[in-house]
C-alpha cells in the first residue's frame, strides 16, 4: 500500500493521480490518494477518472472538513483492457443511434 498526498495540486490532481497509478503502485496493490475537495465535482471526477483508466476503486471518504481520500487497487492489464471494452460498449449503449 502507498499512499499519495495530492492536496498540493488542488483540482488539477487527476492526471497525476492516474500515472501514480500507472507508475506509481504495483499489480494488485493499493494506493491511497488524498486531494482537496473544493466544490465537491472533484469527488465524482476522480471515482470517473479510475474508472476509465479500468482500475478497481475501493473506497471514497471524507478524510476531514477539506480533504477527500480515494482508495484505488490496480488490476493486471486483461482485466483492465477488459473493463474499458466494457465501458466502451457501455458508452455506445447509452448513445442514441441517428436515424434520419
């Protein structure tokens, strides 16, 4: 386990939070992160950015009255190809077809 403080980023943290990740923590191993909250869209935007890098999110919580903890496992890379195929698939479900 590895934890990463990134409070210093302010809401600019999710790009690094992701080559943490990448880089950062092995195969099924689990990094914290902790980063300012803000306006609270920070909360949703890092649970969505986890899951579009195809990677477990474990726990999101409230670490104290300005700053928020996420708690991401990583996943080898056939699970994770297979999550974003999912996810891809998902998308194109959602997506309304074009019928003139």
């Amino acid at each position: 386990m590895k934890r990463y403080d990134l409070r210093h980023l302010k809401d600019d943290f999710y790009d690094r939070m992701v080559e943490l990740i990448d880089e950062g923590i092995r195969i099924d191993e689990v990094g914290i992160f902790m980063f300012e909250v803000g306006d609270f869209s920070s909360i949703q935007k890092s649970a969505d950015t986890v899951r579009a890098t195809g990677h477990t999110l474990m726990n999101s919580l409230k670490f104290n009255e300005v700053d928020w903890t996420v708690v991401v496992k990583k996943v080898d890379e056939d699970t994770r190809q297979e999550r974003l195929a999912a996810l891809e698939a998902s998308k194109k479900e959602e997506t309304p077809s074009e019928e003139a």
